[in-house]
C-alpha cells in the first residue's frame, strides 16, 4: 500500500514552488511514496501592509505553518530558513536542510543596467528589508529605499507599473518561479551580505515522529546545515530579530569556513563589518565570535536605538 504523506507550507506561489522542489528530492530517496500539499494562510500572507522591520513578533510567515504540523494535520512544513524564528518551537526539529542554491540578492530595474552605480540619482529602490536599506545607503547616499511589500510577482508588477526605478529581491525565490529573465543582476553574496539561512529550504517535522523523520533525513544536506546554521547563530548571539538590519554570509573552503557579517544604522553612518576565518568544527564558536566582535564595535548600540525607536 502506497504510504500518503502531508506536507504544510504557505499557499503562496513561491512557497508552493519551493515545496514541490523538496517533494521531489524525497521521491528520488522513496519513489513510492505520495505526498499531498496543505496549503496554510499565514499572518503574514494576509497582511500586506505593514512594513516588516516594524513587527514585534517572529514567526509572521511560519508560525501557522508550525500550528498544522503540531496539530498532526500534516507530516512536515516546508520553510524558507531565513523566516523560521531562531528559537525553535518546542516539539519540533529542523529534519533536513535542503542543498543551498542562491544565497544573495538580485536587484530588478526598470530600465537595463548592471550595476547599483548605473542606476539614476536618487532612485526609488523597494525592498522590505532593513538589512537591504543600510547597504543601499552604504553603497549610495543619494538613493531612496521605499517599502515594498507582496510577494514576487506583486513586486515585480509594482516596478514595472513605474512605482520604483528597481526592486531588490532574494535571488532564489526569483529562479525558483522562474523569472530569471526579470533579473538585471546579482548582488554577490560576500558585497552585498544577505541574510542569515538566505536561500536555504527546511523541511521541519514533529520531533517524536522517528519515521517521518529518518525519511526527511535522508535529503540533508550537511554544508548547507552548517553554514546555516553559523549564520543564525550570529542572530542568536546577538539577540536581534530577523528583521535587524544585520547580515551574515557563510561558505566553505574545504575544511575551513570563511563568515562576513555586518550591522548597521539604517542612514549607514555607522556601517560595522567584519570577518572571520577558521576550521568547520568550530563554526558555531566562530559565529559567536564575529558577532560578539560587531557589538562591541559599536552594534549594541545600534540595537538599543532601533528597540527605542520602535
């Protein structure tokens, strides 16, 4: 008898895309099995107004998604990373963490360019993101970051209605709809940080279900787990939100694990960046330490000052 199986996720088209991508990774491990789609309307996809940086509480596009599978409605979520609060909810696991494609940003424009210095003074530049903001105005004092809220295909109809001159969107939910050809150009990754688990999908499952759980194993990657997981650890020890204007970048150079990060005030007038470099065995030690190294430099501050201004 063919074993069903029901995976959660956000009923958004991305979300859906991205879903059906982890569906097919288990079928290559279990060609046997069914898997049904439960599609979950989160805060998040029913509020499209408020400007996400102004949020006072995490999980706006998971936590939903979490209730179905602690309710047993379904046998796993599908998460983008960078969405899932850094605290996980009690009784259940991060099961997988699917092979990284696209970690950085893209910036779409109106008109054809290829770089951020090509684009005409004082440009509108949309983006729902505070980390996006400060490194705009790190590389350009005179541009103007607007929200921008929706999901892909709503942002991109705003730019092409003329409400911006360009947008700046996480270049994996751009490929995964297939809207390459919208793209005017990356953001490299280690220029440009993005944010911590950027690009990275997890399948998440109730802890107590060793089944589900040895199948979803089997699609883990172990790279993509650590250098997401440095990169979050650099928010855990910083005690800031995924809203924060704050960004971390890790990769690896075979067995050592190189990590960018930053924190900003949102004019970037004090733009804190640094760097670390070690083993992979101490990765999570390392990210503690790059962030430790951004608040003493100046980021405690700038954390305090965002709370109080919010």
């Amino acid at each position: 008898m063919t074993e069903v199986l029901t995976a959660a996720t956000r009923g958004t088209d991305l979300a859906i895309a991205q879903t059906r991508i982890v569906i097919s990774a288990l079928k290559k491990v279990r060609p046997d099995i069914q898997i049904k789609i439960k599609k979950v309307a989160t805060r998040g996809d029913r509020d499209k107004r408020t400007a996400l940086w102004k949020l006072q509480t995490s999980g706006f596009f998971t936590s939903q998604v979490e209730d179905v599978l602690l309710a047993k409605e379904a046998d796993f979520a599908v998460h983008s990373f960078k969405d899932l609060p850094t605290r996980q909810r009690e009784g259940l696991t991060i099961a997988a963490v699917c092979r990284r494609q696209f970690a950085e940003d893209c910036l779409l424009a109106a008109n054809s360019l290829s770089s951020i210095e090509e684009l005409p003074k004082a440009a509108k530049v949309g983006t729902s993101s505070l980390r996006r903001i400060a490194q705009i105005k790190h590389l350009r004092k005179d541009l103007r970051p607007l929200s921008l809220r929706g999901n892909v295909t709503t942002r991109i109809r705003f730019l092409e209605e003329g409400k911006f001159d360009a947008i700046i969107l996480a270049r994996a939910g751009v490929e995964r709809l297939g809207l390459t050809g919208k793209i005017s150009f990356p953001l490299g990754a280690e220029q440009f940080i993005p944010a911590p688990a950027q690009g990275a999908l997890v399948v998440q499952t109730r802890t107590n279900d060793a089944r589900t759980n040895d199948l979803v194993a089997e699609i883990d990657d172990n790279q993509a787990r650590t250098v997401t997981f440095a990169e979050r650890q650099v928010l855990i020890t910083m005690q800031c939100g995924c809203h924060a204007p704050v960004g971390a970048f890790a990769r690896i150079d075979r067995d050592c694990i190189i990590i960018d990060a930053f924190i900003s005030d949102l004019e970037a007038e004090n733009f804190i960046r640094r760097k670390i470099a070690g083993p992979v065995a101490e990765a999570k030690t390392l990210a503690e330490k790059i962030a430790s190294e951004l608040l003493d430099a100046g980021g405690r501050e700038i954390l305090e000052k965002l709370q109080r201004d919010n």
